[in-house]
C-alpha cells in the first residue's frame, strides 16, 4: 500500500460493534468481520493499534501447551483451555487432562481462562461442563473470557454462570454462539473470489446471545493483568 491509500473501513453495527472491511497491504486478501470491538484503543480480532505504550492485557498469556494447570496460591488454581478444537489430536489430549485433573484438584477456587478459546467440538466442551458440575458443587469455579471467546467456549461460560458458585470475568464474549459449523462445505464464488461456509448446527437456547455474547459479572481492566484482578476479586469477596 502507498501513503494515502485508505486500509480498512469501519461501519457501526449492533451495539459496539463495527462491520470491518480489510485489505491486506499486498492485495492479497479482503476481509469483511461484523463483529469488531475496540477496546484500549485496539481492534479486538485484527489487533491494530497506534499507541504501543498503552497497558494491555486483554489477551490470555501465551504458552506452548493447550490445556494445564498450575496452583497460584495455597487455595487457588488456574486452569488454561486455549480451545475446543478437534485437530491435531485435541480431544484425545484434552479429555486426558481433564480425567487426570478435576479429581486431583486441591483448591477451592479455580479460574479457568477461555479467552481467546474460538470453541470448538463438544467432545471436548461437554467432558469439561461434567467435570465443572461436580467440582463447583462444593468449590467456587471463575471463568475468564473475552471478545475472542466464541461458540463452546461461549456456551461453556454461559453454563459456569448459570452455577451457583460460578462467577464470569473479564469482557463480553464474542457473540457466535447459537450457530455452529460441524461438517459444513466451504462455499467459493467466482475464481477463489469469495469463500464462505454454511452452518449446519442451532442451538435455539442461545439466540438471545447471538452477536450480543455472554455478559461477565465482572467487568475487569486491561491496564492490569487479567488473573491477578481475579486473585484480589477472589481474596476481596
């Protein structure tokens, strides 16, 4: 791209939201999303930013590994599920951690941090809301999520809310919950032009959150990190 030439455009949508239309700087893709935020001065999906000195925490901690656990106080645990994806072998790793350990938790409290989780199979979403049912029955569960929490990790959150030892955290989800796609065919038009792909799984109980997200009840910051606001929440109530 040349100085001048205009790189996106955003159009207001339903709520906070914007309808986004992007061109990468060599031309090579155009990209329409309905469902940009901007929070921090940051575009949520795309990541563009202007100010580098802005605190910004927003974003799950990275890690080579996509499920683990880890205590953080004598009392508390955090658990990382970067995603409900069934590739390379996800369920089948993901089950196993689970199964070796909800039993062997020690803590009363337990954060679970979906954020950034884009959802996925339920092979991997209902194993998990099992184990969480019966953990939370005597334990205190807190679920981090934000505008990148989608689908099974969006309707993972709405059920730990539901609990009555269930506490959400962090930012509004994403908003893609009450469509899936589980064998859907990618659909092009025109030579690679255009590609889409058709949903062919409803979950009616969820319309009412569709392009909305899930709310949290707890609204956190972004210019501290996201766990320890949860610690001082959790030591606080």
């Amino acid at each position: 791209m040349e100085p001048g030439m205009q790189f996106f455009e955003l159009i207001p949508a339903l709520g906070d939201k914007f309808r986004i239309s992007f061109i990468k700087s060599d031309f090579s893709l155009f990209a329409s999303s309905r469902a940009e935020r901007v929070v921090n001065g940051r575009f949520v999906f795309y990541g563009i930013y202007k100010d580098k000195t802005q605190p910004y925490h927003y974003n799950a901690p990275k890690s080579d590994s996509l499920f683990y656990y880890k205590p953080l106080r004598d009392n508390i645990g955090y658990m990382r599920i970067a995603t409900f994806s069934w590739k390379n072998n996800n369920v089948a790793v993901a089950n196993k951690f689970i199964e070796d350990t909800f039993p062997n938790l020690e803590v009363d409290h337990l954060i679970i941090d979906l954020r950034n989780n884009g959802g996925g199979t339920d092979q991997i979403g209902k194993p998990l809301r099992k184990a969480i049912k019966k953990y939370g029955k005597q334990h205190n569960i807190y679920v981090l999520v934000n505008g990148k929490s989608g689908s099974n990790a969006e309707q993972t959150t709405h059920f730990i809310g539901e609990l009555k030892n269930g506490t959400v955290l962090g930012d509004r989800s994403m908003g893609v919950i009450a469509y899936g796609l589980n064998y859907g065919e990618k659909i092009t038009i025109g030579k690679d032009c255009f590609s889409f792909y058709l949903s062919d799984l409803k979950f009616n109980e969820f319309f009412e959150f569709e392009s909305r997200g899930v709310s949290v009840d707890v609204r956190l910051k972004n210019d501290e990190n996201w766990i320890d606001q949860t610690i001082k929440f959790i030591e606080g109530s």
